[in-house]
C-alpha cells in the first residue's frame, strides 16, 4: 500500500459510517493505506482494567501517529469534536515530522459554509487546516493532492515505489 492516511470524521450515523467505508475503499483501490477508526478492533470487554476513552484514544492516537497524511470529514450542523482534536493532534505532529505531509479536509455540507443555517467552520480549525494542506467538496481533487504528496514520499525516501 501507498501512503499512510489518517481518515477522521464523525461516526455517529449509519449515512457517516457507510460515507467514511466507500470512501475508505475508493481510497484503497487508488493505492493507499488508510486508517479507519471504526475498522480497528475496539474490545473493551477485553480489557476491562483500562476506560474505553482510554482504549480510543491509544488506537486513534497511535493511527494517527502513523500516517503520513489527514483526510478529514467536516461535514455536519458543526465539525465533531474528536475530528478537531485528531486533527490538532496530526498538525503538531507534522510541524516536526517531514515524513507528515498535510491535511486535506472534505466539506460539502452547505449548512456550515457561507450563507449556509450552521455556526460555519471555526476561523482557527481552518486556519489549521489551510496552513498545511486545503480545504475541497471535491473528492477527485483530495485523490490529486495524496497522489503528489505519496510521489513526494518516494522522492524523500520515506516510502518506497512499491509500498
């Protein structure tokens, strides 16, 4: 598999889930490797001495510590909250990390942009986002600019050609 990308968004309804799962496999028939966090094992019958926040949060944190890059859902009323934290978390790291390349955020829902009923998206979570990557309702041009920061990847010797 290709580059490594965290793939955050919220969960919540069977639309999102079903959203982030064909997406999720348009992304691997293009040749990445994403990191889906309702596709990793979350037992917490299994480990009944550690909180389930805690189980979530080493999973999730160790996903996104191993990617190379964020696709993130903004759709909704508001961006989820545990989507903005994940991609706090994954600009902090990449501000010190070469082999974390950006973030690319979806964003089709018109209640949170211009004219739309929502609160809009938060000034600093764009800002966030547009400082090391951008912002599309496209999903082809999401596709374009993984495909330039994997063959950056390759160049750099963070990934090799057949990874």
């Amino acid at each position: 598999m290709g580059i490594k990308i965290y793939f955050a968004g919220p969960l919540f309804t069977t639309y999102e889930r079903e959203w982030i799962t064909h997406t999720a496999d348009i992304l691997r028939a293009q040749g990445f490797d994403p990191f889906v966090p309702i596709e990793n094992p979350f037992h917490p019958e299994d480990h009944p001495e550690v909180t389930r926040q805690k189980l979530c949060f080493d999973m999730d944190s160790s996903g996104i510590a191993g990617a190379n890059a964020m696709l993130v859902n903004l759709n909704g009323y508001e961006v989820d909250d545990g989507t903005a934290t994940e991609l706090g978390v994954f600009y902090a790291l990449q501000k010190t990390d070469p082999s974390k390349k950006g973030i690319v955020a979806y964003h089709d829902d018109w209640r949170s942009q211009a004219g739309g009923d929502g609160k809009g998206l938060n000034l600093f979570l764009r800002g966030c986002i547009e400082d090391i990557g951008f912002i599309t309702g496209d999903l082809d041009d999401a596709i374009v600019q993984l495909k330039i920061w994997q063959a950056e990847l390759v160049a750099g010797g963070y990934l090799t050609k057949d990874k």
